[in-house]
C-alpha cells in the first residue's frame, strides 16, 4: 500500500478529490503523524525482527530508528549468522536476587536471560554481561518508528490492514485543521473516535486469536 491509496480515499470521503482543500503536502503529514500514533499505540504494526550487536556489559539499546523492544529471541553466534540458543525473558528482580554481581562480572559469548521494563522501552539488559572482547550478536524484535512520508508513492510503513484506522485519523487530522468551523470540529470529533475504536476492536480480536500456551489460555 502506498500513500497515495490512503490520499485517494480521503480525497473522495471529503469532496476534495482534486486536492484543492487540503495539498498533497498536507495529507503526507497527515499520514506520517497517523502512522506514527499507530505505532505508538500498537508497536507490533511496526515490528521487525534484526539482528544487532550487543556492547560490552548488561546494559543493551535497540537501534535509533527503534522505538520499543518487544523480544530478545535468540543468540546469533559471533558473527551474527549463526543461530543458536534462544534467550527467556526474567524479572530484573529475580537477577538481582540470584546474583548481585551480574551486572560487573561478565560471562560466557552468549546470553541466557534478558530483562525489560516498560518504563524504559528502549533498553534491556542481558545476563550474563558481555565481556570486553569479543563480539556477541542476538536476533530481537522490536518496533520501528514510521520514516517521514514525504512522496504520494511512498509505501507505508504499515501492512494493509491498517489502513481503515489510519484513513481514519487522517481524516480527523484534516479536519481538525479547519478550526474556525464548528462542523468541521466535529467531524473530526468523530474520525478520531472512530480510530481509538478500530485499533481498540483489532486487539481485542488479536489477542482472542493468539496462539497461547495451556497456561495462558484463559
């Protein structure tokens, strides 16, 4: 899916299908700010899954363009293309308890545990801590902020089934720029409502359908 297929319906859902209302310009910004609150509220629509190179300690930081880690899946070896054992999630807590030194005393060319906390969603820790030399790579998957879409035929970011929330929030974005028109305000009232809705029903519907373990199951 491009932009332009996005540019396409709002045009036509507006009365606007010439683009004499709102320029292209303006609904490029429209769809780069929607696919990033998408990304922000569903970080799984933007997911990868990289292979990265972790530095020296505990202390790891997904790539610049990421915006929060979602797993830590696997050791890659130290050439980063050999897959090899996968790595459990753990309390940071547990660590702490079981070893006090973990974060000093480095280990092994490899990572058994890695630790997370949401409030930091751009780091993780790994145990046991990467000695100085060497080199250790893992497989994570994290979610990547949307690039700016700055041409009509630009591909989105996000995967197709995305696009009646983002069409959504386009619209309320289109809208909400028109802020001297009382029924414009609440149109896009409206679109915005229709968003946080669509996203809302899609993980309700996501996490029904998951695959889980016998545990997880409610």
């Amino acid at each position: 899916m491009i932009a332009e297929d996005i540019l396409v319906r709002a045009g036509r859902m507006v009365s606007d299908t010439e683009r004499v209302r709102w320029t292209d310009a303006d609904w490029l910004e429209f769809v780069s700010d929607g696919q990033r609150q998408i990304a922000l509220m569903r970080p799984d629509s933007a997911s990868v899954i990289e292979t990265i190179a972790l530095v020296p300690g505990s202390r790891q930081t997904i790539p610049e363009i990421g915006l929060r880690l979602l797993d830590v899946i696997r050791n890659m070896g130290e050439s980063g293309q050999i897959p090899g054992t996968p790595i459990s999630s753990v309390k940071r807590g547990m660590l702490d308890s079981f070893d006090r030194y973990w974060h000093v005393v480095p280990g092994p060319m490899s990572v058994r545990h890695f630790a997370f906390d949401d409030r930091t969603p751009r780091h993780f820790f790994v145990y046991p801590a990467i000695p100085f030399e060497g080199s250790v790579y893992v497989e994570v998957a994290y979610s990547r902020t949307p690039p700016e879409c700055s041409a009509t035929t630009a591909t989105l970011a996000l995967a197709d089934i995305y696009a009646v929330p983002l069409l959504e929030f386009v619209l309320y974005r289109a809208y909400a720029s028109e802020q001297e028109s009382t029924v414009a305000e609440a149109k896009a009232a409206v679109h915005l409502e229709r968003f946080y809705a669509s996203l809302n029903i899609k993980s309700q519907v996501d996490a029904a359908v998951s695959p889980k373990l016998p545990s997880e199951a409610s």
